[in-house]
C-alpha cells in the first residue's frame, strides 16, 4: 500500500515523539509490533497493546525486555488516568466507530505535557498524484492482493475507499485532536501525501 514508504513514515513518528530513556510509552494498534520495538531500541518501556490477541502472538515472536504485550480496544484502554509519558499509534481511527471519543481516550492516558504521535494513510493533494493514487488504490492493490489470497484480495479492494471516506468525514484532522486535549499540533503529509505523521503535546490543563 505504502510502496515501501512506511518503515520511513514509522521512523518520522518516533522521531517525533523523542523517545528517551526510562519514558513509559504506550502504542496502541501495534500489530505486529514494529514501532513499540523502534521506541524499546531507545530506551523506553514500552506497553504494546492490540485488540487482536493474533497479532500479538506474532509481535511477541520478536521479544524484547522493554515491551509488554496487552490485548485491550482503543475506545476502552486497561489503564488509569495519565499512566504513560507518551503513546503512538498507527492506522487506527479508520477503524473505530467515534474517532473523537477515541482521540479524547487516548488522550487521556498521557501525563500532561507527553506527546502524542500517529502514522496514518492519506490521500495526496495534488489532483495528477490523486488521480494515481486512486488507480493504484483502486486497481493495483486489489490485483496484487488477488496474488496472495482471497482474503489479501478483499483487504486491497477496502482500503483505497476506506482511506478516502475517512478523509473526507474528518478533513481537519489537528482539529480532532485539539479537542481531545493536545496542542501544538503539527501534520507532515509524507510521500506526495500518501502517508500522514502527525504529533502533539497532552494540554496540561485538562484533566
């Protein structure tokens, strides 16, 4: 989907969210695991939390002492009030049913004063980069999937109009997470738009 682009988008996020060490960091959605070992190599202690236990299972065949795997749901997270000193996500809000209530429970997890950092798709702006991006989303993906299996095929078929929809129900994403409490606010779309980096800061004044 990424054409190879999302290591380096991943890169950006933890980048930007300046991992240290000893920082409790929280990453919600993480799959197989990528970024909460990208945030362990520097140092952090990180809780990996996923609501498939499948996925888990494979995030957990790349073991490391700083992260811990948790089964749990974005909308509804297993932890008190201000339990981390950040938290990244990927690819989550196209999947759940109300982006700003989940937006507002992620925010409420960090110490005031934490980042906050997410990798999602996006769809480019330009009209030309748009128009190739729906043949790749539209086309390429669904045949390319068809390769693998029935299953990859139906996934390559959702996700170009899954990715459309979402940008169209929710155009000002910074504004979505201003209203869940973080400021500071910065977008970076990333190849041609393709993908979107974006982190923030926990509003210490709300509570």
């Amino acid at each position: 989907m990424s054409f190879g682009q999302d290591p380096r988008w991943r890169r950006a996020m933890v980048d930007a969210v300046a991992p240290g060490p000893g920082q409790r960091i929280l990453d919600v959605a993480t799959g197989t695991g990528m970024v909460a070992r990208a945030l362990a190599a520097r140092g952090a202690e990180v809780t990996a939390l996923d609501q498939s236990e499948a996925m888990l299972d494979v995030a957990r065949t790349h073991p490391h002492p700083s992260i811990t795997f948790v089964q749990g749901e974005a909308e509804h997270l297993p932890f008190d009030d201000a339990s981390f000193d950040a938290l990244t996500f990927t690819y989550l809000l196209r999947y759940v049913d109300d982006p700003a209530a989940t937006m507002a429970e992620l925010a409420r997890v960090v110490t005031p004063g934490g980042r906050v950092g997410m990798v999602e798709f996006g769809v480019p702006e330009n009209p030309v980069l748009r128009e190739l991006w729906r043949v790749h989303t539209r086309v390429g993906l669904p045949v390319i999937g068809r390769a693998v299996s029935t299953a990859w095929f139906e996934v390559g078929r959702f996700l170009g109009p899954n990715i459309e929809q979402f940008h169209s129900a929710y155009p000002d994403l910074p504004a979505l997470w201003r209203h869940a409490g973080i400021e500071g606010v910065v977008e970076r779309p990333m190849s041609f738009g393709a993908g979107v980096v974006m982190w923030g800061v926990r509003d210490g004044h709300r509570t």
